[in-house]
C-alpha cells in the first residue's frame, strides 16, 4: 500500500533535472550528484531527476520531459571556446600551471557542457526555471553571452592590493574556508539573509570552492552579491523571477546547501537554503501552469430537458447527411418533421463565411435559408437516381471533397450547438462573426 502512495505521488510531483558529474572508482567511471542538492530538491516538494553525463545525451533531452525545473552545480571548468572569442592573455606556461593547481576541475568535460548547455537553451526558450550553483551559474552567464576568467588568481587576485585579495578555493580547509561578500540591497539574497546582515555592511561569510567566475556579465543579468576582490557571487534575472508565477532564472558561485557549522547539518544561516526553497516554489508553479494548459475542458453537461433536444438535432443532422452520401430517400412525413428541425437552428443560428456559402451554393443548398434547404431534401426517386449517376461520374477527389464538405459542417453545426446550450452565444455574436 505504501509502495502505491509513493509510485501515484511520484507521477504528480514535478519533475527538477540534475546533470551528474562523473568520476574515477576503481578504474571505472562512476556518475554521481551531491546529496545535497536532492535532499534539498525532495524536501520542499519536487522529484530530481539524474541526467547521466553519457554520450549522446544531450541529443534526447525530450526523453526526459516533462520537464519542470532545472539544477545545475559543480563539474569541471566550461570549454573556453564557448565564450572567449580572442586569444587569451594567459601563456601556455601559465595555462600549464593552472591545469596542474586545479587537476581535478580544468580538465574539460566536453559531453557535460554539451548537455548542460541544450539544458540551459532549453530553460532559456521555454522559461523554464534555473538554478546554477557554482559551474552551474557559469554554464547560465555564459549560455546568455557573458564570458569567464579562466583563473581568478592570476587574471584578478594578483593584480589587486593586498587588502582586497581573497582566495577563491582553499585546498587544505576545502569546506571550512569561507570570505565575505557584500548583498546587493533589495536583491532575493537579500531577502533570504536579511535576519543574519548588519544593515552597515551587508555582509556574509560564504564557501568558495572555485579558480573560475563571472568576467561579463550577460545583459539581462543583475549581481546580487559581490566579493572583496569585485567577484561577481550571485546574479539574477529581475524580468525572470517571480517564484509564485512560475519564473526563476538565477546564478550563485557559492554552495549554501554546503554552508554547513563543523560536524552538523545545521547551516551557517537560516537563509541557506532560501534559493532552493524559491527555486522549489517556482517549479512547483511551472509544473501548475504547464498542465493547466494542457488539461481538457470539462465535458458540457445538460440537463434532460436540453440533452433531448441535441438528440433531436443530432438526429435531424444526421438524416440530411445520409441524404446526400448514401442516396437515403425521404419516404414519409414524420422524416420531412425532423429534417425541418436541422434547418430551423441552422437558419436562425448560423454566420457562414463567403467560403462555405460559396460551397454551399454550388452543392445547391444555402442553409441561411432554412426553407430552400428543406425543398432540396426532398427529392424524388427521379432526382435521385440523376444524382447517384452525377456522383458516380464524380472522381475520388471531388466525392472526398462532398465528405469533407458535410464534416465540416457536422463541426460547425456542433460548435454552434454547444455555445448555444452553453449560454455563451447571443444574437450579436453570431451575426458579427
């Protein structure tokens, strides 16, 4: 029973994308997401779904639909040719360097950019909502024409005064490292930390586990947070974030599902998790506005009184139809009675374009008027016997047209009908359409 409530609630929860990074065990590649994030994912209300950052995934995105919201995080460093158009000012020595200082992030994972990248298109397209945490801001900044430093220590650090240095990654205290960054004013940063800020400085502590970042930012973009050395640590799409509607477009450099207190899971501030939260939020909204727009409209139901007279209608329509394509003969006068029925409701609830009257005119039969329709469907065994030897001359194109003919005025006859019962259909409307 319990197995059941999870698989039924499993299919209504939307559905969050998480690429995976992969790594070496045991002489093997092995595809793995930081906890973190999916627990965070799971507790306020959405299913993470595992990319796997495998050959060719990045070409069957649409496998993985629907898609409600998106999350990427850490990996390694972005292909520099997808943002850096000039030479770069780094020599090959220095490159050499870089390459031997962060081992584990500067060798490029081309598979993973290509499927992050169609992943970020994909939000971009379809505002889908976006979280990128740390690779994962860079991945957004860089898929809206903004560009990176390849290493902040030798393309920032070193050109500033000492006071304004900061280290961006700190191998020998990895998760216990942390430097302040100033919160933009009025900014979702601020809102989420407001309680921990002095209103002076606006500043907290974050982790850094980064050599790369923003360089320029993308236009549509706005910081919400700095760092000592001018580092943008935080941007957003103002146009694009609105959590109770469905929007989020967002990027932070920094971990806060890492922001943890030595030894606990308790975070280093109660605004930690303020992005997942929001984020969470807005993708539970996607999902609603999604499915909105593909639900079915509720079956129009009538009461006996009315449900009687469609029947009636649809019986009348259903005579004159079988008149025409099957040679059915008006044999008595209870038949002429419900043909009168059609004609009547097409004459007085009928708007026909120049198009289907001009048709009409040439099957002759203008159903505006409901008493030359009438006498059209009353032929005699003579008239008959003329018109199934004029439609046996026709060709397959011409009957398919006739066919096509009655269908469509099957449809229109219907949508007229149900707009009428439903009391969304007036006099003026029918007659300005």
């Amino acid at each position: 029973m319990e197995n059941s409530s999870l698989k039924d609630l499993s299919r209504i929860l939307p559905r969050v994308l998480v690429v995976s990074r992969r790594t070496l065990r045991k002489n093997k590649f092995v595809d793995f997401v930081g906890e973190y994030h999916l627990d965070l994912i799971v507790e306020y209300g959405a299913v993470p779904v595992i990319v796997p950052r495998v050959a060719g995934v990045d070409k069957l995105l649409e496998s993985f639909k629907p898609i409600h919201g998106v999350l990427l995080c850490e990996g390694e460093d972005i292909d520099p040719s997808f943002y850096e158009s000039e030479i770069s000012s780094l020599s090959p020595e220095e490159l050499d360097e870089i390459r031997k200082t962060h081992a584990s992030d500067a060798a490029i994972d081309k598979e993973k950019d290509s499927i992050e990248f169609a992943l970020a298109k994909l939000c971009l397209e379809q505002n889908i909502p976006y979280l990128g945490i740390c690779r994962g801001s860079q991945v957004l900044n860089v898929a809206c024409g903004g560009s990176l430093y390849q290493d902040l220590e030798k393309e920032v650090t070193t050109k500033l005064p000492e006071e304004h240095r900061r280290k961006h990654i700190d191998y020998d205290d990895y998760d216990g490292y942390r430097h302040e960054v100033k919160i933009v004013e009025n900014s979702p940063l601020h809102k989420w930390f407001k309680d921990s800020l002095d209103e002076e400085n606006m500043e907290i502590l974050v982790n850094s586990y980064h050599h790369q970042g923003v360089k320029r930012l993308a236009q549509r973009f706005v910081p919400m947070a700095f760092a000592p050395d001018g580092l943008i640590e935080g941007f957003y799409d103002p146009d694009m974030y609105n959590p109770k509607e469905g929007k989020f477009l967002m990027g932070l450099q920094f971990h806060p599902e890492r922001m943890r207190k030595n030894g606990l899971e308790e975070f280093d501030f109660p605004g930690c998790p303020g992005a997942y939260q929001e984020f969470a939020k807005a993708v539970i909204a996607y999902q609603k506005k999604v499915n909105s727009s593909l639900s079915v409209p509720k079956k129009l139901e009538l009461n006996p009184e009315m449900e009687n007279k469609r029947k009636i209608l649809v019986r009348s329509f259903s005579l004159a139809r079988s008149m025409y394509t099957r040679s059915y003969s008006m044999k008595n006068q209870s038949t002429e009675s419900e043909l009168d029925v059609g004609a009547e409701f097409l004459e007085s609830n009928t708007a026909l374009s120049m198009d289907q009257e001009m048709k009409l005119r040439e099957m002759g039969a203008t159903m505006r008027n409901g008493g030359s329709f009438t006498q059209k469907l009353r032929p005699d065994e003579d008239k008959q016997r003329k018109a199934m030897n004029i439609m046996k001359k026709m060709n397959v194109e011409r009957l398919s047209e006739l066919i096509a003919f009655y269908s469509l005025m099957g449809k229109i006859s219907s949508e007229v009908l149900e707009r009428k019962l439903n009391g969304s259909l007036d006099d003026h409307s029918l007659t300005s359409q």
